[in-house]
C-alpha cells in the first residue's frame, strides 16, 4: 500500500490580499464614523446664542433649529388667548431685538421684562418661530406661609429679587 499526499490549498487570504481587505473594512469603518460625526451632527445640533449673535449670523441663521436666549421687551407683548398666539420681542439689551411667534399659552410666570429661552428656528420672514417658550426663574423656594396662598408668595419672592 501506498499513502500519496495531497495538498489541500489554504482559502485564507495571504500576505498583501489579507491586508488589503483588512485596510478596505478599516477605510469603510472610518468613512461611516467621519460621516455619522461630522456629515450628520451639524443637523442635530441645537445651539444657544443671544438676539445679536442670531443676527450676526445673517444669512446662515435662517431655518436651523436654534434656542434664543435673551429678555422679553417691555410693552411688546401681544397675547390672543382665542387663538393661542403669542407675540413678543426678544432682546439682549445691546440693541438687538427679535421677534418671536409662539403658538399655544405661555407660561404662567411669562411677563414683560422677564429673562425668556424660546427653541425654534429663524425664519426669513424676519420672525423667530418659536416651539418652546421656558422661563428664566428664581431658583430660590420658600413654602407659603400659614394662611398664605401661593400666588402671593410667588409675589413676594419677586418683589424681593428686584425682578
């Protein structure tokens, strides 16, 4: 009896194959996380800016998701209550003004004067269309006193705070 042997050939890539379709997935990897970094998240970023840094902007600030800080101008408040209609100006007490559109009740604590951060975007129409409206606050806390009802020590606490 004679044994012959014979060669199975190795299906493994070798040498510059291997490393090539090792450097190609690496290549692919690195191309799919630049894009899902850079590519996707100028898009789902939400900046803060001031009234006069939006409006800095020109041009590009138009239709991107934005949230606008600044204070409520005194006297331009425009409130219809049938329609839920909120119109205001916005201002950073540096001259720059921007008006603001909210659909549906503000918050109870809103008022002319008072620190504002509405999240929208700008539109071309000059108009800052606003999705949500958040009040700045004092973040001090004080239970009413006995016989006391809240509405009158929410008074209180802003008479105190001078706002």
């Amino acid at each position: 009896m004679s044994m012959v042997a014979t060669a199975v050939p190795d299906e493994r890539p070798r040498g510059r194959g291997r490393k090539l379709v090792l450097g190609a997935g690496l290549l692919i990897l690195l191309g799919a996380f630049g894009y899902l970094l850079y590519g996707g998240l100028d898009r789902n970023i939400v900046y803060f800016l001031t009234t006069g840094e939006l409006l800095a902007r020109g041009a590009t600030a138009y239709d991107r998701p934005v949230r606008l800080g600044g204070q409520v101008v005194p006297g331009s408040v425009q409130w219809d209550a049938e329609r839920l209609d909120l119109r205001f100006r916005l201002t950073d007490g540096r001259g720059s003004d921007v008006v603001v559109h909210s659909k549906g009740a503000p918050p109870q604590m809103f008022r002319d004067g008072m620190g504002v951060v509405v999240e929208g975007q700008y539109g071309r129409s000059g108009v800052f269309e606003s999705s949500s409206l958040m009040v700045k606050h004092s973040n001090e806390y004080r239970a009413p006193k006995q016989g006391e009802s809240p509405a009158d020590a929410y008074r209180s606490l802003i008479k105190e705070r001078g706002t």
